[in-house]
C-alpha cells in the first residue's frame, strides 16, 4: 500500500496522447530557423516542405516509388481526403476497435453512404484480420489510440490483395515496425509520436493509390482540399512540397527539429526502442497490481504509444468517478497532465509512452498512480 506521496516526480508530466510531449530539451529557440513571414511557395519555404518529406521517407523508410504529401487538417484531412478520393470504386470493407476508427465507419456508411461491410470489435479487442476480405478496399487505424490495441503485424495483409489498404497510423507512425508492401494509403499528423505540432496531414500513397487516383473518379463532388488529381493525373506537385494551401512555416520547421532529433537517435528503430522501453516500464509495473490491468485483452496487441489501463478493484463503487478523480488527482500533483481515458473510452487511465516521452519519467510516475489509486481507495470509504 502506498499511502505516502512518492518522493520522485516525473521531470516532464506531458502524458497527453495529442497533442503528444516534445522532443527531449524542447525550446522555442529551436524554431529561429523557420521562414516567417515568406511565401510557402518562395524558394525558402518549398525547400523546407520538400526536405520534410524527404526526412519522413527516412526515417520512416518509405519505398521510394511511393508519394509523400503534407495535406490540411491533420490527421483527419488526411483521412478523409483518401477516403473521399479513393473509396466508391470496389466493395469495402470498414474495421474499427475504437473510437477513431468508427469515426471513419461512419463517415463512409453515412456521409458517403457505401455499401460497406463492417467488422467492430469492442474496446480492449481487435477484429479477427483473418475473416477480412483484402480483395475489397479496407480501411482501419493501425493503433486505436483510445483503446491502447494495435495490429501487432501486417503478416496478415496479403501481399497479393487487388482492394487497397487505407491506414489511419497517427498513434503508430515514428513508434511501430509498418510494412509498406502492405500499405497503400497511410496518414498521420504530427502532433503524436514526434510531439509536433496540430494542423498538417501527412499522406502516403502507394503506386496502385496513384492509379486508383488516375483511373477512378468518384460519382460526389471533390472540394478543392480533397483534390489530389488535374485532368485524371496525380498533381505530382503535392508530393514534393507544393501543398494544396498555405501550411504554417513554424509548425513545419518543428516538425523537421523533430525529425532530425528522431535521426540522432538512428531514426525509426531508435523511436521504437524508446516507445517500447515506455510501454515495457507500465507493463513491469502493473503486472504484479491486482487492482489495475492493461485494457488490451491479448497483450500481443497491446499498444506501445497509448497505454490505456483500468482499474480492477472490486472495491471501487463507480468506475467512470473512480478513474476521473484518479486522473485529477495526478493532474493536481503535477506528476501526470491529460492521463485520463479518453471520452468514449471506458473508465481508466492512458499513459502516452511515444518516442518523445523519456523511460524515467513513465518509471517516476508509476508509483504515483498507486498513491493516487489508494488515496481515492480510501476517500471512496
Ligand atoms: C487514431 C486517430 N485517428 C485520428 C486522429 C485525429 O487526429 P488529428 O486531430 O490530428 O486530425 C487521432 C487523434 O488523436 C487518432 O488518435
């Protein structure tokens, strides 16, 4: 039992899942570089935009005949520019096992209204890949970032599928091993792993996404933010910088210190390691507590971004309050800032363990969560 606060606090108590910590030793100092004030389209600025793609072809090993494109709205404009864009031209198939991913199920059966098969598994689950169909267009969230589950491989995406595969990796891009022979459209914004900033999208296409593009119009109407395509051929300006509208110049130049901290560390296998050692810290630590658990169900598939845990206790009466005033209490500690479930999720804690959050301060911050588990144990009583 841990009545007694802990000596140590976490150095950094950014747990947030999104935006997620800075890089190690962050300062704003660090941005004096950014072309303010100039066009994006000058010189200066498409030179900044192209080697952002060309640092996140490396670190992340893109093949080279895929497309790289920095497009509006995060994550989600991302998404929803692959979707609008791509879907319409074969049957789907739609899997989610949390709540983003059934953001876009209901974006693709509602707003665009296919016909799409779709497969749900329960927070703590994953669909069973076995029974998916890969000859239909499939689209799904590598790692639910409000469920802590993940695909642990792409093993089971075959190689040989005629659908295309639409991945939304914000949560697992920079932090999880992506075989890009089973991808063909992959997103993700950066404000997760490298702790970057809100507001751009990031958007990689395959070459047979490029041909779908190229050889498939959708019966709806495109927005000019959408568009990807002039006169049935790829705008292959997009891919080297030249973006659909203006980007902010300062969250570009974060995201390259990012990148070039992430290739310091000897780049994707080095983020990995970190994220894993994180997430390995939180397993150590809840393995021998009967009272809290991870929520992936097999831990084969258990996240090593955003570690989701709930609590266990038969004692505790209502587990929504429990978990909050659980969270609250580490936030009024100042040990642990946005650790609360997220809003759909069920009642627990998510502990963000990306590349850019340091091994020491997940271990500090461990025995503080049984504190704060006892102390609302007891205020309960
Ligand atoms: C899996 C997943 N998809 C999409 C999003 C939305 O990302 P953004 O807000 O960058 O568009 C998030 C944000 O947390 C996410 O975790």
């Amino acid at each position: 039992m841990a009545t007694t606060a802990p000596a140590t606090r976490p150095a950094n108590p950014r747990f947030s899942s999104g935006p997620c910590a800075k890089i190690p030793g962050f300062q704003l100092e660090m941005l004096a570089d950014a072309p303010l004030g100039r066009s994006h389209r000058a010189a200066v600025g498409k030179n900044k935009l192209k080697e952002a793609i060309d640092l996140t072809r490396e670190v992340l090993g893109v093949p080279a005949d895929y497309r790289i494109g920095i497009v509006p709205a995060s994550d989600t404009g991302a998404v929803e520019m692959a979707l609008w864009s791509l879907l319409g031209a074969r049957p789907v198939e739609m899997l989610a096992w949390e709540s983003f991913g059934e953001g876009w199920v209901t974006d693709v059966v509602k707003q665009l209204k296919l016909d799409a098969t779709v497969r749900k598994a329960p927070y703590g689950e994953i669909v069973d890949f076995k029974e998916v169909d890969f000859n239909k267009d499939v689209v799904f969230t590598w790692n639910g970032t409000t469920s802590g589950v993940r695909l642990p491989k792409a093993d089971v995406i075959p190689a040989d599928r005629e659908g295309l595969t639409i991945c939304d990796a914000t949560s697992a891009a920079f932090a999880m091993d992506m075989d890009w022979s089973k991808l063909d459209v992959t997103t993700f914004s950066w404000q997760k792993v490298l702790g970057g900033e809100g507001g751009h999208g990031v958007l990689i296409l395959s070459p047979r996404a490029v041909e779908r593009l190229e050889s498939y119009t959708p019966s709806w109407p495109m927005p000019k933010i959408f568009r990807m395509t002039k006169g049935g051929k790829i705008i292959e300006g997009i891919f080297v910088g030249e973006t659909i509208n203006t980007p902010s110049m300062l969250c570009v130049e974060d995201y390259l210190v990012a990148l070039k901290w992430a290739k310091s560390l000897g780049g994707l296998k080095g983020l990995i390691a970190r994220s894993e050692a994180n997430a390995d810290t939180v397993k150590t630590f809840i393995a021998d507590k009967p009272w809290i658990a991870n929520l992936a169900v097999d831990p084969a598939t258990a996240s090593c971004t955003s570690v989701c845990l709930k609590f266990t206790d038969p004692r505790i009466k209502d587990a929504a309050a429990f978990a909050k005033a659980v969270a609250k209490r580490l936030e009024k500690e100042g040990v642990a800032l946005d650790a609360g479930a997220y809003r759909d999720a069920p009642a627990g804690l998510r502990i963000w363990c990306g590349a850019t959050v340091e091994q020491s301060d997940v271990a500090a911050l461990m025995p503080w969560i049984e504190y704060a588990f006892e102390a609302e144990i007891a205020a309960q009583a």
